[in-house]
C-alpha cells in the first residue's frame, strides 16, 4: 500500500512537508503562509474572514505574500489598515488673496 507521504500520494498541498510516524499516521508541517490539516488554507482568507484588520468600510483582500492581506480604503482614508483620513492639501487654506485652493495641484 505504502506510505501516506510518499511522493505520488502526498497529501500536504501548498508546499506542506509529510511527517509519518511509526503507526502509519500522518500530519503536515504547513509553510508560513498556509493552515489546515493539509495545508489547503491561505491563512490570509482567515485574516480577512475573522477578524477583518481593515478600518472605515475598507475591503479586505487576501494575498500570498508575507503581508498576508492589503486593505482597499474607500475615498477619504489611507494607510495600512485605512486607519488615516487623507488630508488635501487644502487643508490648511494655503490661498491668499480670495484665492481657490484645488487639492492634488
């Protein structure tokens, strides 16, 4: 029958090792970017599913890097985690003279 981490029936998905013991049973050793019993997971999907680190109604989108997740901010909010208001560059009223102050120019 052979063994359950041989190469042609390893079961460890994403990059996962096999670790068979002496009775025959088997577990995987998942990378840092997957969970699961067999590695199957991204655990960026777990990130965004069950505690959403994203503020002020941003998306959050899983990714397989080492940030795990990037957080798409609505308009008017930036920064890791949407958590900044974006401040124009009117802000301050930098016109003088009855001037008209355009954000971005």
């Amino acid at each position: 029958m052979g063994s359950p981490c041989d190469a042609q029936r390893n079961p460890c998905q994403n990059g996962g090792k096999c670790n068979e013991d002496e009775t025959g049973n088997y577990d995987c050793t998942c990378d840092a970017l997957h969970t699961g019993i067999h590695c199957e997971t991204p655990i960026s999907n777990q990130i965004c599913t069950t505690a959403p680190p994203c503020l002020n109604g941003a998306t959050c989108r899983p990714q397989l890097t080492e940030q795990l997740y990037e957080c798409v901010c609505p308009p008017g909010y930036k920064g890791r985690h949407c958590e900044l208001p974006e401040i124009g560059d009117c802000s301050s009223n930098p016109c003088l003279n009855d001037g008209v102050c355009v954000d971005g120019t």
